[in-house]
C-alpha cells in the first residue's frame, strides 16, 4: 500500500521508479521518491512527484462457477486479516469490489468484453473467453502488483451492463475472483497463490436454486436452462483450471448416508498442493500417513449420520497432494476445538483460533460443514503466507548487501 506525499517537479532524468497507471483515459506517469519533496521549478513547466513508500501486494486468485461460494470464502478471508469486507465508499452502488483494512477484492467479471445483450447476439456465455478482455485483465493485475493505481471497468448484475469504470489502488493483498483467474497463463504466472473451489454438479445445482431463487428472483425453470447452456463451457474453460491451483476445495455429496438424494450432508476435501512455496500442508495425527478418524462422540457432538475425517497422500493432475477430508456435519461448533487441536500446520497465532474464527461467522453458510472449516483453514494459511512473503522482501535488501 503506498504512502505519499505530492508535489510538483519538471525533471524526467528523475533516480525514482516511473509507474503508470494501466487502464486510465490517460495514461499519468508518476515519480515515486523515498523520502524527500521537491518543489522545482524549471523553465516555467511543472510536474507532479509524489513521495512514496510502496508496499507491492501479494496476489491471489480464486476460481469457481457462478453461485459456488466464492462470495463467503472471500468474507472469511478478509476477516482473517482484520476488518470487514465492504464496497467502495462514495463509488458505483453496483461495484463488485470488496475493500477491507488489508484486503482488495475484485470479481473478474468486471473484465467481461460484451454485456448481457452482446453475448446474446453472439451466442456466448460469460464463461467463454471470448466474451472476456483478458489483455486488460493481464496488464491491470500486473499493475497492481508492481504497486500501480488501475482504472478498472465494472460489470453491473443488476442491468447487464458495462458500467463506467473505478479506481482501485494497490493494497496488501490484492485477491481476484471469478470464472478465469488461471485461465491466462499471464495471469496466472501472478499470482502467489491459488484457490480453486470444486462443487459437484448435484451440490452446485442445490446451491444456485437457492441463491438465485432466493436473492435474485429467478425461477427453477430458468435455473436449469441456464446451469445445461453453461455447462459445455464449463467444462471446457473453467473446470480444467484446477489442475492449477495450489489448493482445491472439493464438495461432494456425503458417502455417510446411502443413497443421499437431499445433499444436505456435504462431504469436503482440502486437496493441498505439495511444494508450493511458502505453503505446507495441514495434516492430521501423523504427516504423511493414510488416516481415517471417526471423532469420539463424548467430545464433538454430531447428530445422524455422524461425522467423519480422512487425511493422505495422493496425486492430482500428476502432482503429489496432501488431502484432507471431513464427511458431515457439526451440531456445536464451540466442540470444534476438539477436532482442531488434533490437526497441525494450521498456521494459526494462538490456540483455537479456528474454532474463534468459525464461531464468528457462525452464521456464513457452510459453517457446519467442511466448508467453513477448510475455507477458514486456507484463509490462515494465506495470511502466513502473505506474512511470510513480506518478511522475505524485508530480508532482500539486506542479503543484497551482503553480496
């Protein structure tokens, strides 16, 4: 995040690092300068240098369908690094972006090439690329993270349109969200880490009849229509995008129950990518061994059919993988410090602080199941590696010297 102080100077032989702002009308140069202001004047011209202390974000993306829970994983992550979640201030009421003390969410939405009525003319979804600007998406993402202002478009829900564009400025962690953030390998090369979520087709259905019937009116006919015309691109464009990820978050229905037909009971996977740096994986018991654990009964209290946990090694997409699993559900969630302190490489600041993070938003959907439990997992895990990253960059100069 920068610092600055303004002032005025007309010397472009300036020692400071030049940053444009990708994505303006007009494209403004800036002069970042460490500590000092300068008010000269030369030959009567005037320019504008800004005295700065650039912080570069850490970037991380999350890729999911529409309706698979990218908006409350993005509520727990932010509220991991302190702070709520909330739109900008005095801008678009119909922005996508998420601005927290730390935390910048955009929805990579805002990068859609043609509206609502453009895809209908053309015969595309919002899934294809292309119906997606992701030259734009590149050379903003890239801007934000060398510590660069953007002026990025919004796509507006509500009307289908392409809203009059807002400025984002560069924040600690910078996080994009939405259908293609691995698609570009541009994009992709980015990011510090990725997330992507995985929903069975059975649980995806269930959760978008009672998002977009509840929240946004649509009918089930509609519903269904549009979950099998966006399927062929889903599968093409979309769902190959998590052989990429350096954590997926896999629900599916529950093996708990025969025959489960009403998939109230989810049964998730952390599958957690070995090798990625800055990352390690949670383990429960003993790292590396095959481990099934069904909790005692006396200290997690579970109603029908129970609650069951797995953890193991395994390959994904030819990478080796740390999975862990929980199969049911939780009927207190204080007790889950139980469960908690079985579990290791949590990345957590204090005793229980997974069991206080899931008691704080107790009522997020999810939270009685694997999902709040991994997404709250993953979101300590970025924490520690945003920490870890930014103590690596503090060390640089440092070991820089010492050469």
């Amino acid at each position: 995040m920068a610092i600055c102080s303004a002032h005025t100077t007309t010397s472009l032989h300036s020692p400071c690092a030049t940053v444009s702002n990708t994505g303006f009308r007009q494209k403004q140069v800036i002069f970042f300068t460490s500590n000092r202001r300068s008010g000269r004047r030369h030959g009567g011209a005037r320019t504008f240098q800004v005295s700065c202390s650039v912080e570069k974000p850490v970037v991380i993306g999350l890729a999911a369908d529409s309706g698979c829970g990218k908006s409350t994983f993005m509520r727990r992550l932010t509220s991991v690094f302190g702070g709520a979640a909330e739109p900008p201030k005095g801008g678009n009421p119909d922005s996508n972006t998420l601005i927290s003390d730390t935390t910048t969410v955009i929805c990579l939405d805002d990068y859609h090439s043609l509206d609502r009525t453009g895809r209908k003319e053309k015969g595309v979804t919002a899934l294809d690329p292309r119906a997606n600007n992701f030259d734009l998406m590149y050379e903003q993402v890239k801007a934000i993270k060398e510590g660069q202002a953007i002026e990025k478009p919004i796509y507006n829900h509500v009307t289908g349109l392409l809203d009059p564009p807002e400025v984002i400025t560069p924040p600690k962690i910078f996080v994009i969200e939405g259908l293609h953030p691995m698609f570009d390998e541009r994009v992709r090369d980015l990011l510090d880490f990725s997330i992507y979520l995985d929903i069975s087709d059975e649980v995806k259905f269930a959760w978008k009849i009672q998002r977009d019937m509840a929240e946004r009116g649509h009918s089930l006919e509609s519903i269904q229509a549009s979950i099998e015309a966006r399927k062929p691109d889903f599968d093409a464009f979309i769902d190959p995008q998590k052989q990429y990820a350096d954590a997926v978050i896999e629900v599916l229905p529950t093996q708990l129950i025969p025959d489960d037909n009403e998939g109230k009971v989810l049964r998730v996977k952390l599958i957690m990518k070995e090798g990625v740096k800055h990352f390690n994986p949670v383990y429960l018991f003993d790292e590396g061994s095959s481990i099934s654990w069904v909790p005692c009964g006396r200290k997690l209290t579970c109603s029908y059919p129970g609650i069951k946990f797995a953890y193991g090694p395994d390959t994904y997409f030819g990478h080796e993988v740390s999975v862990l699993e929980m199969d049911g559900q939780f009927d207190r969630l204080d007790e889950l410090i139980y469960v908690e302190s079985h579990l290791s490489n949590l990345s957590t600041k204090f005793y229980g602080e997974v069991t206080q993070q899931m008691l704080k938003h107790a009522d997020f959907p999810g939270s009685n199941n694997g999902t709040g439990l991994f997404q709250t997992i993953v979101g300590l895990k970025i924490r520690d590696l945003y920490e870890q990253i930014v103590a690596e960059r503090a060390d640089a100069p440092a070991e820089a010297a010492k050469v």
